[in-house]
C-alpha cells in the first residue's frame, strides 16, 4: 500500500516558511551550478559559432593559434592553387591570406590595458564570413589605413568607436565601421586590410590562410593533400574545429572551477534539507505511528518522505534555473588562455545544462532526505503513537 503524492504536498503546503527557506537555498547552489555551466556553453557557443562547416583554416604545424603561426607568400601560393577551392559569384576564388596580431588597448571604463586581436582581411575573407554583417558605418577601403572594429571592441575600449582613431604599429588608424558577428569571437576582433596590416606589423609572412571548399566532403583528402606536400609545413583543420579547439581550455577550467565550488556550497544545501527534513519528522511521530497502523508499510513511509525532499530539491532547482535564465541578457568578456585576446561571450542556457542542474538538485534533496526518511520508517508504532 502506497501514500497517496497528495500527502506530501500537503506536508510541504503546511510548512511553507521552513519549505520556502529550504528550497531558497538548494537554489542559491543550482543558481551558481547553473550560470558557471552557462559561462562554459557560452564560451564554447561563441566560438564554434565563429567557424563555417565549409570553411577550412590553414597554419603552421603545430602551432594552437594563428597568433603563433606562419605562412609565407610561396606556401600560401601553393595552397591557393588548389583545385578544390570554390569560386565566388564573380569567379574569384574564396581564399584569404590573413595576418593576425595582438595589441594592447586601454579599456573605455577602467583604462586598463588588455590584448585585443587585429586581423588583415581581403574581400574574399569577408565573403567567408557571412555571419558578419556591417552594424554602422562603412567596411574599410584596401589599401588605406582604415578599420573596422567588432561590436564588443567598439563598445569596450578606448578610440573604438566610429569616426575615433586608434593607434597601433607606429600609425594612427580611423575606425570607419563597426561589425556584427553574431554573438561570435569576430566581435571581438578589428579587422583591416590585410596588406596594409603586413606593412604596419613588418612581417614577411602572413599567419592563417582561409578558404572554402567546393566539395565540403573533399575535406579529409584535401587535408591529406596539404600536410603530405614536402615544400609545406603546415595542417589543415575545419573552421568550426578550429574555433571550438580554442575554447577547450578555457571552458574546461571555469566548469571545473565552477562544479567545485558548487559541490561546496551544495554541503550547506544538504545540511539545510536534512535539518528540515529531521524537523518533519519529529513533529509528525504520532502523524507517522498513525498511517503504520493503518497498515502503511515501512517502505511506504520511507518513499513518502524522500519524495517530500526530492520535491524540495525539485522546487529549489526549478527556482535557481528561472534565475539563471536571466543572465542570457548579460555579455561578459575574458581573456581566452588558448589566444591570450580578450573574448566577449553571452551565458547560453542549453537542455543539457537545464537537465544537469534539475539532476544535481534532486541529488541534493535526496542525500538531505535519505537520513530522516530512515529513520522515520524505523519508528516503531507503539513508539510512536506513544510519544503522541
């Protein structure tokens, strides 16, 4: 014989403040369990978003980003001679030569100093990047010392803004435009013109090639082709890979740090419910010598009271994730350990992550309430109806 749910919630609607009290704290954990997950997916988002399915990055062997890497004008040529490269609306071949640097700039608020990635892009580059699309003035003109910025650069440092002028590279360049990537890491970047940027960093070699296959299922033998090629020293991966390779680290670190924390902050949570649920039990000895003696076996009395907890940490779960779902609102930005460039990212709220926060709370409510459940299926009835 099984107790009917509509007694533990009855139980639960009878102890509103101690049930309010319990449940406000379980969320308090899954609400900080829930938004570090959220910072990890939104990362991760950012950059996978970033890369095209079709598109393919090539640098240097062995080399993490395009920061540290290196092609020069005769492998670059090599690799654009490729016959699997597709061919834009006008014939021209969708390929880009692109160097990449990293500067300093001072915050617009604090003035305090971080790295902030430039990148020389051709035509061709910006046609490989349909995501990004121009948000306010003008794209910068070949050939002269003008800049587009990306929205989180625009809005986050100092002489970003359109019609303001940034210098870098011993010259003083004019933003003319600011770029909308989508919620990706372009808008965490300054892009030029890619010649112009060569001359002003002096380097003889540009740091990435990008470009887009004909034949997206080519990609396994066009990387063969490539890394096989002795007058080459250089690898071939997928954009997107690329991208989402660049989160891994940082990603892996705040859920780490994030769980951790979590895990010690959910001790607490779990004293509370078993408090509370130790509490029930001692105000309803006679209320539990009762259904005993109307037959209700000691497993029924048992699975009674740990539903009771579960559904506290189930409400305390539902509550921390509705207020984790308000920070999809807020942009954050960090320094990404892979590149060493700041990187603007949105918390992102994924069913994986809706799922393991509901997991962690019940987790929580039942290690609260397996004790006192135990031991309110041991009382016996004579005990019980005793103490009444």
């Amino acid at each position: 014989m099984r107790i009917p749910l509509s007694y533990v919630v009855r139980n639960l609607a009878a102890r509103r403040l101690t049930t309010l009290l319990t449940a406000g704290g379980m969320a308090l954990v899954v609400y900080v369990f829930a938004t570090v997950l959220m910072l990890a997916a939104g990362l991760t988002a950012t950059l996978v978003a970033t890369g095209q399915p079709d598109n393919v990055v090539v640098i240097r062997r062995s080399a993490q980003t395009e920061v540290q890497s290196g092609v020069d004008r005769l492998q670059a040529g090599i690799v654009e001679s490729l016959p699997d490269i597709a061919t834009g609306p006008g014939g021209n071949r969708l390929v880009s030569r692109e160097p990449v640097v990293l500067i300093n700039l001072p915050k617009r608020e604090s003035g305090k100093p971080s790295n902030v990635t430039i990148r020389g892009v051709t035509a061709a580059g910006i046609e490989l990047r349909p995501q990004v699309r121009l948000a306010e003035g003008r794209m910068f003109r070949p050939g002269t010392a003008e800049v587009v910025t990306g929205r989180a650069i625009a809005s986050g440092f100092r002489g970003a803004g359109v019609g303001e002028t940034l210098r870098f590279a011993s010259r003083d360049w004019t933003v003319v435009g600011v770029i909308d990537g989508g919620r990706t890491g372009f808008d965490s970047e300054i892009w030029g013109d890619a010649e112009q940027m060569l001359q002003a960093f002096r380097r003889g070699a540009y740091s990435s090639l990008i470009f887009r296959l004909a034949d997206p299922a080519r990609f396994d033998a066009v990387k063969r082709e490539i890394e096989s090629d002795p007058r080459l020293t250089l690898e071939a991966k997928r954009e997107a890979q690329f991208y989402a390779d660049q989160s891994e680290t940082l990603a892996r670190f705040i859920g780490v740090l994030g769980t951790s924390i979590s895990a010690i902050f959910s001790i607490g949570a779990v004293i509370g419910a078993m408090i509370t649920m130790y509490a029930s039990v001692a105000s309803r000895t006679a209320e539990i010598g009762t259904l005993r003696a109307l037959g209700f076996p000691r497993g029924a009395i048992l699975v009674a009271f740990l539903v009771e907890a579960l559904a506290l940490g189930l409400l305390g779960g539902v509550l921390g994730l509705v207020a984790a779902s308000f920070m999809q609102a807020f942009t954050v930005s960090t320094t990404n350990f892979q590149t060493f460039a700041e990187l603007a990212f949105s918390f992102t709220l994924t069913p994986r992550i809706v799922a393991a926060s509901l997991g962690f709370a019940l987790a929580m409510g039942f290690i609260g309430g397996f004790l006192p459940a135990a031991r309110a299926a041991r009382l016996s009835i004579v005990d019980a109806l005793r103490a009444a």
